[in-house]
C-alpha cells in the first residue's frame, strides 16, 4: 500500500537572546531556570508591547538556506497566526506564511532528493505543565520558552517510508551543529510534525515529536494503524495526533486545522525585511565544510572505507578529532578507532565526544602503544572503556589493570589449554570452525587479553 510521508520540523535556535525581544535564551542555559524568570513585557504579550526582530536569527535561517541550496527571497516579513490556546498569550502567533524567507530547497537520502518546500523563522510559544500528567489536576504555563527562536524547515511528501524520514533527520541535525546554529547536547529541542497518508485515507498529523527514532517509531505506528483501518473498510478521517513514546502509540489530540482557519494577517509591528545579493554573499563565504563535503574529502584524500568516513562525519566533534589524531598516527588507524571502538564506547554510555572528557592527546598516546605492538586490540578497546569512565589518562590505566603486553610463555599456555580442552579439540579436528575460536578465548582468558588474538589462534594451529 502507498505510503506519502512530509515532515515539519522545528529547530530552537542557540542565538544570546529571544527572537522578538532582549530577554536571555533558555537553550545556552546549562541548567532549567525557575519558570517565568526569563521574560518581559514584549514576550508575555502585554497590551502596548512592540517586537523587534534579532538579527542573529536571520542570519542563521540564511546559513541553512544556503546549505540546503533553497532560493532565498529577497524581501520578505512576519504575519500573525491567530489560535486561542493558553501557551500563546497574544493569542496569535508571529510566525512567516505568505513570503517564507526560504523556498525550493533539496536533501540527497541514500541517493533520493528530499525536496524542501520552505524555511521560515517564528517564535516558540510558552511550555504547558500538565499537573499529573495529561488529563490531571490542572495545567501551568512557564513563558521562559516564549520567544525562543525558532526555524521551520518543510518537506514535500516525498518520504516513502519511515526508515528514510529518519536518516533526513539525522541528516539534517547533523548539519545544523555544522552550521553552528545547534547542538543536541544543548538545552536546545528539534521537534518534528509528521504529516502521513496511505493510498485511499486522508493526511493525518503526528504532533510533537522529540528525536529521529520516535518519528521513524510513531510512523511505523501509523502506518499499521491506518492500514488495519482501511482493511476493515473504515475511512482514515483527517485528523492531529499525538506520540506517546511511554505506550508506544499515537493518540488523537483534535480534528485537523486548515490553513484559513488560523487567520493569517501581515504582522504590523514588523517592517518588511530586504536581503540584498551581498549579504547573502558575505554569509556564503563565512559558511563551513558541511557533512556532504567533508565525507567527500575524507574518502579521497585520506583513503577512508566510506562507511568509516560516513561514521565520522556523522559527528563533528568526531570530524575535527580524526584530523587532528590523523596527522600523529594515520589516518587508517585513527579512522578505524575513531569509526569502531570510540563511536562504540561513547554510544554505550550516551555520550558524545565533547561531553567525554576524553582528550585528544590521550587517544594518541594509546593508538601509538597499539601500533608499537605494546598492548592488543582487546586491552586497547578495554583502556577506552576506563578512560571514558574514570576519566584518566591511558598510561595510568594501563598500569592499574595491567593491561599492557607482558613477556608470556604463550606455548606453555595453549599446551595447557589444549590438555584441558580435548573435547574442544577433538570438535576442531572434525571440522567445526567454532572450536578453535573457544579455544583462543581461553588462552586470552589466561593471558588477560595480553596476548594479540590472532597470534593464539596460529599458535594453536601450530600446536594441534
């Protein structure tokens, strides 16, 4: 059955300060401020109030204009979206509508063009605290989260599975860090509205969504939920839903607004906002390597495995690390580390790079003992593994636990393991591969990983 997948997706922006006013933005926070302690009277919407607009926040909507090669409009301004709910104390909305500053834009995923339909700037309106929960006591309202800056970016529904609205995503996260304008380990939130139908329903809205694998989660939901549907002969209505990751569903918020319905007039606080060719240009050239680019670069110049190079660009502070550790070890080696055993580690703990407190330095000094033959893969991979936990540097660790090469009589030890395995043993010489693997394990058992693995397994070969 015909799936068509557009994704709505809103980035709160790292600017000093809100969009419309001088009030501090909550994102660079490192921790949550008391509610309502960020405002003024222009974000709570007092009677009289004027916005201004931050320029840093057009900036930054150009930067991705540019990187996602959409058309930029040469004036363009702010309108007011009019609905009545408690988080938008105006009960409008000052967003873009008519004349987006951005339109036509494109992301390659896995080789398919993504088309963008328009980027355009607007507010966050205020956080809603359900007091015990949904559908409990009552609700607050913390207007610290109004006014944060805010970028949409639309697709065309050219998704045809969840699988690849999930890889746009993170396509598309992975840029804003290169560009600057965000950072997932920030306070800062990327949210998504997933826009779905299947042949033969109507276009039903998932609300809210936090993260790349909830979107690919709840579009897998709605893909189940709206076929069984359509299997019992029941018409999929248009309507707005919402995720609920702790049950794993979606669940219905409301019936689906049309555009008319909001409103839209020109903003009259605002002045039109004209970009001239030599601003753009001027953005143009302070823009950075981007992912696409840099993937390029690594697979040419320093010879990456491409899935290697697609693992490191995938993370900046990846990127910039593997260069920099590229010019003392080489690039072979620090790619395949960087790519295997670090990614692997700092994913285990939820990590990135940056939050580690692993250093750079560090990381050299063990893949230079590793390539010196001083200490195995295993213990290498072992030493990565403490470092991110204690945060100490490898020589110490590899002291502590021992874990550095040490003079073995390795054939006293498979003669010994080879004696008291002779079950294992006897499996090997009919032909099952999987003995002498076991059998390596108990030699790296008894040797405490100080021995290289391959160098076991041809001593066992030897041996037998």
């Amino acid at each position: 059955m015909k799936v068509k997948i557009g994704l709505e997706t809103h980035v709160q922006l790292n600017t000093q300060s809100k969009i419309f006013c001088g009030c501090r933005n909550p994102v660079n926070l490192k921790k949550e401020t008391r509610p309502n302690t960020l405002t003024c009277d222009t974000c709570l919407g007092l009677p009289g109030t004027k916005p201004r607009i931050n320029r840093a926040v057009i900036d930054m909507a150009i930067k991705l204009a540019l990187a996602l090669e959409s058309e930029i409009a040469h004036g363009t301004f702010f309108s007011r979206k009019t609905y009545f709910y408690p988080d938008m104390n105006k009960n409008f909305q000052i967003t873009q509508y008519e004349i987006p500053l951005s339109c036509h834009g494109s992301v390659n995923v896995s080789g398919k063009k993504i088309k963008i339909k328009r980027i355009h700037m607007e507010e966050d309106p205020a956080k809603l605290v359900h007091v015990g929960g949904l559908g409990g006591k009552y609700v607050l309202v913390d207007y610290n989260r109004a006014g944060i800056p805010l970028l949409e970016i639309v697709t065309e529904p050219d998704f045809s599975s969840p699988a690849e609205a999930r890889i746009y995503l993170q396509k598309l996260e992975t840029m804003l860090e290169y560009l600057g304008i965000y950072y997932s380990t920030s306070r800062a939130v990327m949210k998504s509205d997933a826009n779905i139908s299947m042949e033969g329903g109507s276009r039903v809205e998932v609300k809210n969504i936090t993260g790349t694998k909830d979107v690919e989660q709840a579009l897998n939901y709605e893909i189940l939920r709206q076929t069984n549907l359509l299997k019992r002969g029941i018409k999929v209505e248009r309507e707005t839903r919402m995720w609920n990751p702790g049950i794993g569903a979606t669940q219905d918020m409301r019936g689906k607004e049309e555009e008319e319905e909001y409103g839209y007039i020109f903003e009259p606080d605002l002045t039109r906002i004209d970009i001239q060719d030599a601003y753009i240009e001027k953005i143009k050239k302070e823009l950075p390597e981007l992912p696409d680019q840099k993937f390029v670069r690594f697979v040419r110049d320093y010879k990456l495995p491409e899935k290697v190079a697609e693992s490191i660009v995938s993370e900046l502070d990846l990127a910039e690390l593997f260069e920099q550790i590229a010019k003392d070890v080489g690039p072979k080696l620090a790619g395949t580390w960087i790519a295997g055993y670090l990614k692997k580690t700092l994913n285990w703990h939820n990590l990135r790079f940056r939050e580690s407190g692993l250093r750079k330095e560090w990381l050299i000094y063990l893949l230079k003992e590793f390539g010196a033959g001083k200490i195995t893969d295993r213990n290498a991979e072992l030493v990565i593994r403490h470092m991110v936990k204690e945060k100490e540097q490898p020589g110490k660790i590899i002291k502590k636990y021992k874990l550095g090469k040490a003079k073995i009589d390795l054939e006293a030890i498979v003669k010994k393991v080879v004696e008291e395995n002779k079950k294992a043993v006897e499996d090997f010489k009919k032909g099952e591969e999987k003995a002498i693997h076991y059998l390596v394990g108990q030699v790296m058992k008894s040797t405490r990983g100080q021995v290289d693995a391959t160098e076991i397994k041809h001593t066992i070969l030897r041996m037998l």
